[in-house]
C-alpha cells in the first residue's frame, strides 16, 4: 500500500507536470463583469476574476506580463497585472471602448470608441492620450499590421475600413466594404487586411498595397437561412492555411481555405458566436458563444470540435496566455 507522502508527492508532480503543459485562456464576461480563465490542459475553467462593466475586447501585452480589457461601460480599458489578477490602472480610453488593438512597440494601443466615431491611442507606459482620430460612426474591430505601419478601424454605420498611418496618427484612405463590419486582422505578411462584415454577410479580403478589395468571401450552411450568417470575428493561421471566422448566430465557424478564399467546412459550435483565439501552437480554437454562455474547443487538426467550456454570461472575447508565461 502506498503511503499518504507517497501519493502527496505523486499528485503534485502530476499537477506541476500538467502544468507545464497548460495555456490560459481569459475569457470576456460581458453581462457578469468578468474574466474566466481556462486551463487548456483540462478545458477547465480554474478562476474567475471581477473585472470592470460590461468587458468585451481582451488582449495581452507583448511580454505577456499584463491584460487589457475594454471596460465598456466603465468607460475604461483596465491594465491587469496578470501575476496578481489585480487592475493596476485605468487608462483613459475614451468612451465606450469596444476592440483595441496593441502596437508592436508594446507601447501604444489603439481604442475604437464606438458612441464617440473616434479611435483613440493611449501610451500606456505613461498612459496619457496622444491622439484621437476622428473616424466614421459606430467604430467597432480594431487591427494593426505586424510591421506598425498601420491601423485599422472599422466602422459599422459608416461601412468602411479606415487605414491609420501610425506615424502621423492621420487617416490616409478609406476602404469601403459590406454592411456593419465588425472584424479586421492583418495577415502574417501584412499583404492582406480581412473585414467580416456582419449584416453584409460577407469578409472583404483588401490587400494592403492598393487598400482594394481582392476577394469578397461568401457563406451558405444549409438549412440556415442568410440572414442568421454574421461574420464577426476573424483568426488567421501564421501558415497562410486556414482563416477560422465566426459566424455569429449561425452557431458555426467556417473554415476558408486561404489558397482559394473558399469556405472549406462549417463547424457546429455554442450559440452566438463572437470572437475566437488560437493556441500558440495553433493545434487548437477556442470560440466564445455569447448566448449560450460557453466557450467550444476546436481541434484544428481535424476541424472538429472536442469539448464545450461553460464560463460567465455572454461571453465576448478571449486572449490566450502560453504556458512559459503563466505565473508561479
């Protein structure tokens, strides 16, 4: 028989070894003013954190030593300290911030501002406001190119991507694409800028040298009428294969084929889904499902989908922290 040191010893080498092996995701409770935390180990959720009103956007610093969450109704985009889970700061965010995005100098975050038609940018090292580009109405998705020649904003009444050079903080050119784009990300080359548009149905691939629509992606899930397809969010793969995009209350995600821009398959998933995050290896999805109030794991191997993550109420956002960096 074992002895009770024994077994001590042999659990917790076995929760350090699982450990080593476990990302966290930060999942974005709009209605319950939280964060939940998902070991990807387990597909569990191991903490909850209160965090500012209605939280939508989360995104993690460069050095991961830090959260971001667009505290919309706090009017705030909070700086957690992700060794503590304690808000450090408030930055001044301008109102009713929804998406943001980071810079690569790790410095300057750009904010859409939805009730304001501005994008506002924030040095947080010295977190004071250095600008505040007026844009169209109703600015949503935020996205800055890998290379920080440019930002992105996308406004949902207004239809149009707004193309920010990040050295003047000036609008140099508007792209105009289908109704109520929500989602911008730029691809790993920066060649191409995709924008889902939710009402239009549809995501703009625009490439970058001309600021022209090259390709409009169009959806069709049989049995699932036109209008419940709404593209939102939008995750490229680094390998130039898959572009995963949410497909809002179609409850799937499409897979496209980045070779031909042709959808290749609709994976079930919760109800209403919003945004998605890929695992640093990018063998995995993880979606959050507004109404159904739960996060589904997709194998990206096998574009299946594994496990459902019940979290918070209408969860909107997801960032994910790689297992070097977790704390302790």
């Amino acid at each position: 028989m074992k002895s009770w040191f024994t077994l001590a010893v042999s659990s917790t080498l076995l929760l350090t070894s699982q450990s080593v092996f476990a990302h966290w995701v930060y999942i974005s409770n709009e209605r319950d003013d939280t964060i939940s935390v998902i070991d990807t180990e387990t597909n569990e959720v191991i903490k909850t954190i209160d965090v500012g009103e209605r939280p939508r956007g989360v995104t993690l610093s460069h050095d991961f030593k830090y959260l971001f969450i667009c505290a919309s109704d706090s009017d705030t985009v909070q700086m957690m300290d992700i060794a503590t889970d304690k808000i450090i700061h408030n930055l001044p965010s301008g109102e009713d911030p929804e998406q943001f995005a980071l810079h690569p100098d790790n410095k300057h975050l750009y904010i859409a501002n939805e009730d304001d038609a501005v994008a506002t940018v924030v040095d947080i090292e010295t977190r004071t406001v250095v600008a505040q580009v007026d844009v169209g109405v109703e600015p949503e998705g935020m996205a800055v190119s890998h290379d920080g020649k440019w930002a992105i904003v996308t406004s949902e009444t207004t239809n149009m991507a707004h193309w920010i050079d990040t050295a003047t903080n000036q609008i140099i050119d508007n792209t105009l694409v289908d109704q109520r784009p929500r989602d911008a990300e730029f691809t790993r080359d920066n060649k191409e800028l995709w924008v889902s548009s939710e009402i239009g149905g549809t995501v703009s691939v625009i490439s970058t040298d001309t600021r022209q629509i090259k390709k409009v992606i169009n959806f069709e899930i049989k049995g699932i009428t036109a209008g419940r397809i709404q593209p939102v969010g939008i995750e490229l793969t680094s390998d130039g294969k898959y572009a995963f995009i949410a497909l809002g209350p179609s409850n799937h995600v499409a897979v496209v084929d980045r070779a031909t821009y042709e959808p290749i398959k609709y994976i079930l998933v919760g109800r209403r889904v919003w945004h998605t995050a890929l695992t640093p290896e990018e063998d995995k999805l993880y979606t959050t499902n507004g109404v159904s109030g739960d996060v589904t794991v997709l194998d990206v191997k096998t574009l299946k989908a594994e496990k459902s993550v019940k979290v918070g109420r209408f969860p909107w956002g997801a960032a994910i922290l790689p297992k070097d960096n977790i704390p302790g």
